[in-house]
C-alpha cells in the first residue's frame, strides 16, 4: 500500500511543521563546543605562522554562520526535493573525482590529490561523495527495498558503492574511502540486506585491502600501520604526531589543565586545530571533559536515529540515518586515531576541526535530517 508521504502531492518547501529541537540542541553545542575549543587550540600556530591568532577562527566563524544560515533554509525545504539529483550529483560527483586524479597535486612534491582549487577557494570533493552515496542508496534502496535479498541487486549496490570509493582511495585519502564505505554498509543493512550477504562482502572488503596495501596500490597505508604499532621507531619524524598526542592527551589527566592552558598546542602536536583537535580537548578538558563531548556525540546519533524511525517514509528514514551515521563513524574514527586506537588515517572530528567547507556541508546535512523531523511533524496531525 502506498504510503502516506508519497501518496500527497507536496511542493518544495515545507509549510509548518516543528522540527527536532532536540537534535538540533545537540547541534548546536557541539558547534559552540567546538568554535571555543578550535581558537583555543589555534591561536598559538596562528600566530607563529600567519602573525595573527584569529586567522582560522574567524574563518571558522564565517563558515559556521554561513552553515547555520543554510542548516535553516535547508530545514524548510522538503527533502524529497533533493531526490530528483541524486543520480546527477553522483555522476558529477565521480567525474570530478576522476578529473582531480589527473590533475597536478595542490602541494608541489606531495603526491596528494585531494583538493580542487578554483582561484583562491580550495575544497575535498571527497566531502560532496559522503552526501552523493547517501542521497544516492537512499533513493535507490527506498525504491527497491523489496529487492534487498537479491544478490544481483546487492552486487548493483556494490558497485555503485565501489566507484567511488576506488577514486577516492587513488587520491589517496584512506579515512574518507572508509567512512564513505562504512556509510554505504550501514544503510545497506538497514535497507535488510540478508546477513550472509553481510559477512560475504564484509569478508570479499577485507581481501581487497589487504591486496590493495600488499600490491602497493595504497603502499602508504603499510607505513601507517607500522609507525601505528610502535610510533617510537621515528619519534622526530613519521611517529612525532602520534606520540605528542599521547603525551598530550596523558597530561589532561581526569580534569585537565584547564581552558586554554594546553603546552602541547604551542608547535608540538603539528597543526592542532585540525585532525588531531581532539588531543588538546583532552589535555584542557581532561577525561571528563573528553566524555562529555563523546556522549554529545551519541546523544546527536541517538537522535538523529529516533528522527528517522519516526519518518513518512523509507527514503526520509534512510536519509535521516546516513547523515546522522556519517558525523558518528567520523567522530569515531578521529579519536581512534587521536588516541592511537587505529593508523592515522587523516580524518577530522565533525563540529570541531578547522575547514570551512566541510563544516559548511556539515551543517547543511544536519539541517536536511531536521527537514525530516518537520515532515514526521506534519504526518502526526
């Protein structure tokens, strides 16, 4: 029986409806959070390398305001309307994907192609991967969830998946291949792929990494593992991050040292304000500290969760779920690597890492997932 979302004739903008003041809440302090907690941990590299300790700061508020601007704009559109591109900006998204590999690298003499620089603005194409696949699965799958047992339409979502991932990985950029991966198993499984199916992909994932680092396609990725395991073989070169982290992360001890009293954030831990933010929380906050901005984090994902099983419809749910899954795999994953738990992968904590443009995307996701929750309001009256 068609359901209600998709038997009304809607326009483009949503008339009413009260979205998640919850979720929106959890939003917001993080962001608050993490605006405090970036000029805290950047003023000092600021200053030594651009002569002013407000450079990334001010950026970042610029970006955040700008974000929030469109969080709303975008919370009163309907999400249905974005449907209609997604297989577009999947396409579009894949070519510039592939026009980046062939392009020469941002960084003379670093073989790393990961940013599109158009005149003095730079950004990660990678960021607009991370909506295409879900825009993209959600449609798709919502569409053809009756077909999510078939092996044949599995191997089709598979593929859909790979392509991305593939040029994403060439750039190469490690973190965003797997979070863009893990996005699309999750909604996936969520779309009721049979668990057979799960363990056989999961297991067919696992060999073509391994085969990938062992061939040289991502040769860089064995350095990683090893300067992960033991970081002391190269204490002054490729394992200095890690162990300042550490140290960093071990002098906040259970209270910290207190707001803006961090010493490793003076040129110690390279670049702070970006992947590696997280140790310089721990060392102001300490674990308390750090705690409490974890279970922020789930406490946006526990919401965001509850947004979505409160849908009209399989496509809003599925929406609702992949922007909500997509900020808690990133969190994860940036303190797995801040706190050494996995290889340094390059991946940056949501709400608190410097980059306006992935902030900015950020922001305009979430406000996609409360475009959801105005339209759960709507179908309640």
């Amino acid at each position: 029986m068609p359901e209600k979302a998709e038997r009304r004739k809607r326009g483009m903008f949503i008339k009413g409806g009260r979205l998640d003041i919850t979720f929106l809440s959890f939003v917001l302090i993080l962001l608050t959070i993490g605006l405090v907690m970036l000029f805290s941990a950047s003023y000092a590299y600021s200053l030594e390398y651009y002569g002013s300790s407000y450079k990334f700061i001010t950026q970042q508020l610029l970006f955040a305001l700008v974000g929030l601007v469109a969080m709303y704009a975008l919370s009163r559109i309907d999400y249905h309307f974005w449907r209609k591109f997604a297989v577009f900006l999947y396409i579009a998204t894949l070519v510039v994907l592939a026009a980046l590999l062939i392009m020469p690298p941002m960084i003379p003499g670093l073989d790393v192609k990961r940013w599109l620089v158009i005149g003095s603005f730079s950004f990660q194409p990678s960021e607009i991967a991370k909506f295409a696949v879900i825009l993209l699965f959600s449609s798709v799958i919502s569409a053809n969830y009756k077909k999510m047992g078939e092996i044949k339409f599995v191997l089709f979502l598979a593929v859909l998946l790979a392509l991305p991932c593939g040029l994403i990985v060439l750039e190469p950029h490690l973190s965003a291949t797997i979070l863009v991966f893990a996005i699309g198993i999750v909604l996936m499984v969520i779309g009721g792929i049979k668990k057979k199916i799960i363990v056989l992909g999961g297991g067919a994932a696992v060999g073509l990494v391994g085969v990938a680092i062992v061939s040289g396609v991502i040769s860089y990725g064995s350095d990683r593992i090893k300067y992960w395991l033991n970081p002391w073989l190269d204490p002054a070169g490729k394992g200095f991050q890690t162990i300042q982290s550490l140290l960093a992360i071990g002098s906040g001890g259970i209270l910290g040292r207190g707001f803006g009293q961090s010493r490793q954030k003076y040129l110690w831990v390279p670049e702070p304000h970006n992947d590696f933010i997280f140790s310089i929380v721990c060392e102001e906050l300490g674990l308390i500290g750090a705690m409490v901005i974890i279970i922020l984090f789930a406490l946006l994902v526990w919401r965001g969760f509850t947004i979505a099983m409160h849908a009209p419809d399989k496509f809003g749910s599925l929406l609702a779920v992949g922007l909500t899954v997509q900020v808690g795999i990133q969190a994860i994953l940036n303190i797995w690597v801040v706190t050494n738990t996995m290889p340094n992968t390059g991946i940056s904590l949501p709400f608190f890492s410097y980059g306006g443009t992935s902030l900015f995307m950020l922001l305009a996701e979430m406000g996609i997932v409360l475009s959801v929750s105005r339209s759960s309001a709507i179908e309640k009256t």
